[in-house]
RNA sequence: GGUGAGGUGGGUGAGCGGCUGAAACCAGCAGUUUGCUAAACUGCCGUACUGGAAACGGUACCGCGGGUUCGAAUCCCGCCCUCACCGCCA
C-alpha cells in the first residue's frame, strides 16, 4: 500500500496522481488524512495513560517494599478509574487504526510520471517492435486445431477430468511444455537469477502482502478448508519470501526466478477470443523478481525488460512492447510493460508478459525494508516482477507462426531442450 | 494421527511476578593501541508507532490471542509452529 507518510505530507499530489490511475472515489485520501489525525490523537491520550498506570504501578512496589502497606493499597485505588479510561482509548485506538487501514488497502499505487493518460487496452503506447510477421502458408491453421492434428494437447479431456480451460499435453505437446520451462529457467540462471521452487500454494497473509487480496479475491481459487490459495502467479511466494526481512543495502538487488503453474479462475470470460491456450485456468510461467535499491529500480526494470525481449528473440517470435496506461494497469503496479507476441493464424497479438515496478507498494505491505549505509536508517525496498515467460500463450504463437504444410519447426534455440526439430 | 520437549534480540542462551526491552557470550559497527596483520581494550549495537527542529522522551512488542494482578517474558486458558519418538505414507 502507498505510505502513510507520503499521503499525510502532499494529499494533493497523491490525489493527482491516482487520478491517472482512474482511481474515482479521490475523498478516500482526505477521509485518510482525516482517519489518520484521528488515530494519532488517539494514541497520544492512550500512551499517556498507560504512562501513568505505569508510574503508578511502579510506585505502589516501591511502597510494598517499604513496607508502607496503608499508602499502596491507597494508591491501588486510583488504579481501577485509570485502568477502565485506558482499556476504553486502547478499544477505539484498535477500531481507529483498523478503519484507517481498511481506507489504506483501497488505494492503488501511484503511477510513474511517465505512465501515459488513458483508461483502456487502445490507449498503451506502443514502445516498438521487433521481428517480421510471418506469411503463413494456404491452409494454416489456427494453434488449436494444430494441437489435435498433431496430437499435442486436449481441452476436452481436461474437461473430463477436472473442467474447462485446464489442458492436458501429450506426447510432443508435453515435450515442448517441459523443453521451454528448462529453457526460460536456464536462461534466468545466466542472467544471475537464483532459481526458487516454490510452494503452489500460499496463506493470505502472504496473498495480502503481494495486493492479491482483498483486490482480486474472486480470481484465485480458495481451499476453504485450510485457508489457502491457488497461486496466480510465482509472483506471490516468491516475493513473500521476503516478507517482514530487513536486508543489508549491499544485499540489493536479489534476484530470484521460478517456474510454477499458475492458478486463474477467470470468471466469466468466454468467447472465440479466448479459444484454444489464449486463455486458460491453469498455465505454466517462469517469473523473475528483483528487489532493488529505490535509486536503482528504473534501470533494473530496463534490464528485466530485456531479459525478455531476449528470450522471445531467441524463440524468434515477432513481439512488441506496450508502456500499459493508467487505467490498463494494475492495482498494485507504478510502471508496467507487457510484451505481446504475434500469433500469426490468428492474425492477432498475444500477451505473453507482464513486467513491472512495484516501488515500495508491495514493500510497504511486506514490511521488506534494507538498512540505509548512509543514513543507518531502514528504508523500504523497491519489488519488480516480470513474466519470463507464460507458456500457454507462447506456445500458441510457436505452434501457429511456425506451421508448413509438413509440420511444425521447433526454433533452434530450443531443439536442445526438446529432442526434436520438427513436429509432423 | 498419538506421545513428549520446546518457542526470548542477527546467533547461542539466561531470566520464571516489580530493580528486565530484557544478563552473558558470539557476530556486527565506531574508536584506542599497533610498522602491517593478529590480539587486547572502550563505546555502540532489535522493531514499529508516536511527541519534538533537534537533543531527548512516551507507548507497544520475549510464537499468536485472551485471562489473573496495582504490576506479566515470568502465573492460567486457547491456538499456531518447531523438534524428537511412534503410527501411517509418496
């Protein structure tokens, strides 16, 4: 969440600042302001009073110890009006700061300054493209029809199995699957990536502290039962390693990298547009995650930035890079890139990664903090995330853009990892 | 799942009702000493909120949540977690 501090010292600049974000109920910062004068009004009266149940308590020992009994059961007196005012202010301290928190979870973060105006798809800047869209031969087929010509992936027996939009690969189609995973986590390995493996699984503490909850509740599928989620993305345990740590500054930046399924539930979303991999409820992706220095984020988000451009050029797949606008963006996010790969039988692009700089905000909520050299004072840390990459949708733009009449051709970068050049 | 032991600051570990936000040691930081290194010595060394320009104060936190008490790391209750052994099991 966006820190206290922050909105208390320039209300204004916040509020102009969501307003590109299309953040529309903007009174949320003023009842903050006001909720937080309220909270620490509050707390002044309550330390106060403890401070002289504290005294007191001290001084009623001291007179046990003396063995002036009279004047310590004199003074236990005072104690029980003392005690009922305290617990009273303690009470509305404890609603006070839970209601300013409730306020606090609303708001979104602050856009980058250089995040364009706009409030849909239509309006993200084109950054530039790369590679030559292929010209598919007579006949190409869109991927999800390649999949059962050749075998490689069924919907309907993961509808038998579990339901809509959960594929089973097979053969070649479950080959090419593990080949890329291989790949992308080889590839963030040399680029000084730790590899993490990590739980599929998380609790909402650690849902909350990444800005899955309370924003998306209904997209991520809940075990009741235990009190866990399915994770959207290795976005969330990953980062929640590095909940309530304080880090060294010399420590910055981590960077770690992680391949998991992905768990989505995608309520309600149906239609030609999301046939075939376009959009599923399970996938798999690799994720990278830096925590950096607040000075140095920019630069480190450059450099995830192409880290992926240079996997999906080693994959030889046409891409562009889209600068998301405010009302595109996600909740939690300051500056967010996706890269799109075109998918050529169905002449349209595809999302394939999203990268962006979270600033403090996931930091606030993690409590992941590094002690300053300078100053000796601990700051929040700096969370960048980045998709690298989804494979669903990558597959789908593989399968398609590098059809023939005879088969599919498996770039090379990945033949090492497949066994196989070809699919026919 | 059963039984037993235990959860204290970066680490080890003392404390078992007031003098304890917490001994001691190790690690870390700053100095003194030193030709250099080593050693020795001195001081500092948890987090958050809060008052203050600052100096310096206040409050809370000894797994979590309640309770007893004028006063709880210390006593009581519930929960969670860790370890060991048994059972089950990929």
């Amino acid at each position: 969440m966006l820190e206290l501090a922050a909105i208390r010292a320039n209300p204004e600049a916040i509020k102009q600042g969501l307003a590109v974000k299309r953040f529309a109920p903007l009174s949320l910062i003023d009842d903050i302001v006001a909720a937080d004068e309220q909270r620490r009004k509050l707390q002044q009266q309550s330390d106060d009073l403890l401070n002289r149940q504290n005294t007191l308590s001290k001084e009623i020992g001291n007179l046990y110890k003396q063995g002036k009994t009279a004047e310590a059961n004199e003074a236990k007196a005072q104690t029980t009006a003392l005690k009922e005012d305290s617990q009273a202010l303690q009470q509305q301290l404890a609603e006070s700061e839970t209601y300013l928190n409730e306020l606090l979870i609303q708001l979104p973060n602050l856009p980058h300054a250089s995040v364009p105006k706009g409030a849909h798809t239509e309006d993200n800047l084109e950054e530039y493209r790369h590679g030559t869209i292929p010209t598919l031969h007579e006949g190409a087929l869109p991927h999800w029809e390649l999949t059962d010509r050749y075998d490689l992936m069924s919907l309907e027996l993961g509808v038998k199995i579990t339901g809509a939009g959960f594929p089973v690969y097979k053969g070649k189609g479950a080959r090419l699957q593990r080949a890329l995973i291989a790949f992308f986590l080889d590839e963030a390995t040399r680029a000084g990536y730790t590899e993490i493996l990590p739980p599929h699984l998380v609790n909402a503490d650690s849902a909350y502290a990444t800005g899955q909850l309370p924003d998306k509740e209904g997209q991520m599928y809940h075990v009741g039962i235990d009190g866990l989620y399915l994770i959207p993305t290795a976005e969330v345990p990953l980062t929640n390693i590095y909940r309530d740590v304080i880090l060294k500054e010399e420590e910055l930046p981590i960077k770690i990298a992680g391949y998991t399924p992905c768990f989505r539930r995608e309520a309600g979303s149906y239609g030609a547009h999301v046939r075939g991999l376009n959009r599923v409820h399970q996938f798999d992706k690799v994720e990278i995650v830096q925590i950096a220095h607040p000075d140095h984020s920019y630069e480190v988000l450059e450099k995830m930035k192409s880290h992926v451009a240079g996997l999906l050029e080693k994959l030889e797949l046409p891409y562009r890079v889209l600068r998301l606008c405010g009302g595109d963006m996600s909740f939690a996010s300051a500056l967010t890139f996706d890269f799109e790969v075109y998918s050529a039988a169905q002449e349209r692009w595809l999302e394939v990664s999203s990268v962006s700089n979270f600033e403090t905000y996931q930091a606030n909520r993690l409590k992941l903090r590094f002690r300053d050299t300078e100053t000796k004072k601990n700051r929040l840390a700096h969370t960048l995330n980045g998709s690298a990459l989804a494979l669903a949708r990558i597959v789908a733009a593989l399968l398609e853009n590098n059809q023939t009449p005879n088969g599919i051709h498996i770039p090379k970068a990945l033949q090492a990892y497949t066994g196989f050049d070809q699919i026919s």
